[in-house]
C-alpha cells in the first residue's frame, strides 16, 4: 500500500506521484443515458449530493477509456458516473464506479483523488469511432458495452474542463467529499446519438447500471481519438 505524503505527493510501488500530472494521450467513448431521479439519489447516498435533473431525467455516463504511457502507465479504465449537484448548488460529475487495469493508478486514484477505483480483468477494444469491452472482477462476469459515436463531426481541436465531486469511505482521504475541474483538450471528436448496447452481469457495479438507465439506448454518444490535459489535487468541500 502507498501513502499520500503531502497534500499533492504520493509514494509507494517505489514510485513517486506529485501533482499535477499530465495525461498526454488517452482515448476515449462515452455515451450519455436518462435515469429516474430515484435511482440516481440511492447511488448518491451518503455523498452529500443530489442529482441534475433534465425534464425530469437524471443524466449518467458511461466511459471508456485508454490512457497511453503517463505518469500513472498505460491501462484501461471504465467508468460509470452522474451529473450532481452538492454544496453551493455546483454541478459535477460523480463517478460511482471505476475499474482499472493497473495497480498504481488504482492505489493513487483512491488516495490522491478519492476515486471508486478497482482492478478488473477487461478487454478494451476501439476500431475507428466505435468502441466495445468486457469487464470482469476477478472470474465474475460484470458487464459488456458496445459504444459506437454519432456522425457530427468536429474538425478542430476543443479545450473543456469537466467539474468533478468524488468521496470514499476509505482510503487516505476518507469521509472527506472533493470539488476537483479537469481540464482537456479533445482532438479528433466525433458525437451524436449513435449506438449504444450494455449486457450486465451479476455484479454490484452491474446493478448500480442497471438503475441508472444504462441497458437502454443512450441519448448521446461520443468518442474522442486523442485526449490529454492536466490533472491536479482536488479541494476538500466544508
């Protein structure tokens, strides 16, 4: 196990991990569903958050992504998240799941920025703007997704920052809710109301999926060939 050594440092798997660091070429496929609002608040509980609602819906996301060489490696991550609201009426994006196939990016992920990371067994593939992986924890079979993007093409560079909320009830920052912004810069994006197909498996991450809206077809899908930017600490929310 490591040890966060400083409010930005981490040390452990004889590495060290100083913030912020820098993702230089991850890629990436989202797809956007609708969730009742009711399921959206039980997998929110305890966060101290409550859910962005559009028309009534809350807003999930599903993510799949390849980080190329960087200070954390090379692996695959899937993530499940939502849109939420918290302190001061600010909205974010809170992962609810976030397995990973590295054991550093899992270890500093948790302790660094209070992420729902967990090592998984996956198959993470991409072939043009389509995407497809099979996840599973240990030898149970989790989920499978097939995410393939919209037409709309966007023929230049984009710069965002996506606003973050994150807490876990273990790890070095414990029981402390997080305000993080990370900011990027997309190349090569495609987006629109494409395709998207979830198999889920028996599986707590698979339940909590199921409950948010993540079987139907989503509203939005999205893949992005070339994502890097900076990732720094996140604030500790009063």
């Amino acid at each position: 196990m490591g040890e966060l050594v400083a409010a930005k440092t981490w040390r452990g798997q004889g590495e060290t991990i100083t913030l912020p660091v820098y993702i230089r070429d991850a890629e990436l496929a989202t797809a956007v569903f609708t969730a009742r609002p009711v399921e959206a608040a039980r997998c929110l509980a305890g966060a101290g958050l409550r859910p962005f609602t559009v028309a009534g819906r809350a807003l999930s996301v599903l993510m799949l992504v390849h980080y190329g060489p960087w200070e954390l490696g090379s692996y695959d991550e899937v993530g499940v998240a939502l849109l939420a609201r918290g302190p001061g009426n600010r909205v974010g994006l809170y992962t609810v799941d976030l397995p990973v196939t590295g054991e550093l990016t899992r270890e500093v992920g948790q302790d660094l920025w209070a992420l729902p990371k967990w090592l998984m067994r996956s198959d993470l593939i991409f072939r043009g703007s389509s995407a497809s992986v099979t996840v599973y924890d240990g030898d149970t079979f989790v989920m499978r997704a097939s995410v393939r993007a919209g037409r709309i093409s966007v023929p230049f560079r984009m710069r965002s920052k996506t606003h973050t909320w994150s807490r876990l009830d273990h790890g070095a920052q414990a029981g402390v809710l997080l305000r993080g912004v990370a900011p990027m810069i997309a190349h090569g994006t495609h987006f629109g109301r494409g395709y998207g197909r979830v198999e889920l498996g028996d599986h707590p991450m698979a339940e909590r999926m199921a409950a948010l809206g993540m079987t139907r077809r989503p509203l939005l899908t999205m893949h992005v060939r070339r994502l890097s930017g900076e990732l720094d600490a996140f604030e500790a929310v009063a």
